[in-house]
C-alpha cells in the first residue's frame, strides 16, 4: 500500500471552485487519492515528486521541488469541455505527492519506484510532475518491473547520460541509469541540441544504439510533432510499454522561463503540447514533465504550458 509514501494534495492551497457550478474545471472533476480508493486500467494518475535534490547535486539552480504545486495551480483552472464528453467512463486521480521532506535522493527514488509500480500494477495510465529529471529512472524503472520490455523516448536538449557523481544519480544521469540497468528495448533523444552536448556523450550514446534526433535537424525539416509521432510509432514497434519523458528545457526560454536550464532556442509552446497529446494518443503507459522551476517563471507562463501538456496527454488517452 502507497499512503505511508505520500503527501495528499491540499485542494485549498491549489483550487479555488467556481461559483459557477456549470463552468467544470480540472479541479471539480479530479478525484482525490484515498486510502479506499481503487485504481484500476480505468484511471489515469497523477503524482508528484517535488524534490530537486538531483539537479543541486548535478550543480543546477534550485526551485524545481516547487514544481508539482505550481503546476497543480495552473492544472486545477483549466475549463474541461476539450475532456467532457469523454469523462463517463474513466477516472483522473490526483495521488498527491512523494513525501520528499528530510529525505535523501536515494530514499525518494525508492519511493517514487514503490507508488509508481503499484499504480501500473494497476493497470492505469500515470502522469509524473517533477522535480528534477533524476525522477525518470524511477519511472522507467517501474514500468520495466511491470513489463516484458520498454521503449523511453526523452524530449530534451540535453542528452542526460552523464556518468554518476560519486557512485550517486543525480538529474544529469537517468538515461545512462536506465540504458545500463534496464537495458530497454528502444531509447531514443529528441530534440537534442548540439552545443548542449559533449563529444565524449554523443559517442556513448552511439556505441549503446541510443538514437538522436538533433533539434537542428527538426528545425530544419519543420516538421517536429510529424518526426515526434515517427519516434513514438518506432518505439511502439519495439514495445507496447513507452515512457516518454518531457524536460521543460526543451521549451525555448521565450515561452517558458521558469526551468531549471534555460535555452535561448527550442520548442515552442505549441509543439511540445501537441507533442504530448501525440505521446498519449499513441499510448504512452507514463510520461513525466519535469525541470519545471516556478522561482524564475514570469506570469506563470511555465506552469500553464505543462498543464496544457497534461490536459492534452489525457485527452490524448480519452480518445
């Protein structure tokens, strides 16, 4: 059982309800975790994990713990109408988070891997908000204990398979930590960005077949969420079980500031949302956002472009 692992959301602090009882937002329709309640093929999950205990020891700036809140914020307001003729049927629940306080990395990865794996278990469809992009080794990890085999698809300018700091993960290294323990069946880097890489990583990732799609290359092309839904279909041709991890740096700094890494160039707001609907119409089992970092956001414009992910990857699921 997950309740001893988790913090449940105070609805409060994230949602104010609407007067207008017929104007449904994502926080009237949310259900709350409980200690009775089922999770099943039927439900699609929310957990947070806020914590950047990965990015500090990878020398990053710190904020992304205040992530999961943040995003909640900006979640719980969107109106429902893209979702309501859909909704009989399933069930969106909001876990809560990983209980981070006064743990180390190591124990809220432990964590994280426990909750994580009982929700697909479950058989649901899981949506992870981050916290640092460390967070995608515990969730690839338990969709590989539950699988026969994976394929991972990272959105990202960087390629994150860096070795460990003093035998410790940290948020530069959860795609070297997945290919060596969990040996996936396809792992692939979209949107990689070629001065936000080293020489030596690109090497690495060559000779353990980890495929790359560079940002210039689609840019290029313009054809971005095309080459996204290709990378998704050849993942799927390599595994029914994809985890598609999506680090908000990959967005250009110009439309979401609030990141732990900013880049002058990259994705715009419109392709990394259709980029999610695309993840999750082709049945992604777990995507995560991640890196996402309130303490430098303007106006919010980060937290409301990962919620417009999420509320597009569920859609994406409904249809």
């Amino acid at each position: 059982m997950i309740e001893h692992l988790i913090k449940k959301v105070d609805i409060l602090s994230v949602f104010a309800p609407c007067k207008d009882l017929l104007d449904k937002r994502f926080g009237d329709i949310l259900k709350q975790y409980s200690d009775n309640t089922e999770i099943s093929k039927n439900t699609i999950a929310i957990l947070g994990v806020p914590q950047d205990l990965g990015v500090i020891r990878n020398g990053g700036r710190p904020g992304a713990a205040l992530g999961p809140e943040a995003i909640r914020k900006a979640l719980y307001k969107l109106t429902v109408h893209g979702l309501s003729k859909q909704l009989d049927h399933i069930d969106i629940i909001d876990i809560g988070d990983i209980d981070c306080e006064g743990e180390t990395l190591e124990s809220i990865r432990e964590k994280h891997y426990a909750v994580a794996r009982e929700i697909l278990e479950s058989g649901a469809k899981l949506i992870v908000i981050g916290g640092g992009h460390d967070c995608a080794y515990p969730d690839a990890k338990a969709l590989n204990s539950v699988s026969e085999s994976i394929s991972v698809i990272n959105v990202d300018p960087h390629l994150d398979i860096r070795d460990l700091i003093e035998g410790k993960a940290h948020s530069g290294s959860p795609f070297r930590e997945i290919q060596t323990a969990l040996s996936p069946a396809f792992l692939h880097e979209f949107g990689i960005q070629e001065f936000s890489v080293s020489t030596h990583h690109v090497e690495y990732a060559q000779q353990c077949s980890i495929g790359i799609s560079w940002y210039s290359d689609l840019r290029y092309r313009n054809s971005i969420n095309q080459d996204f839904l290709e990378i998704m279909l050849l993942g799927k041709r390599s595994s029914n079980n994809v985890f598609v991890s999506f680090d908000t740096d990959s967005i250009s700094s110009a439309y979401a500031p609030g990141v732990s890494a900013p880049g002058a160039i990259g994705f715009t707001s419109d392709e990394i949302i259709g980029m999610s609907y695309l993840a999750a119409s082709n049945n992604a089992t777990v995507i995560d956002f991640v890196e996402m970092n309130p303490q430098y956001d303007q106006d919010g414009r980060t937290a409301k472009i990962i919620a417009l992910c999420i509320a597009m990857a569920i859609k994406g699921w409904l249809e």
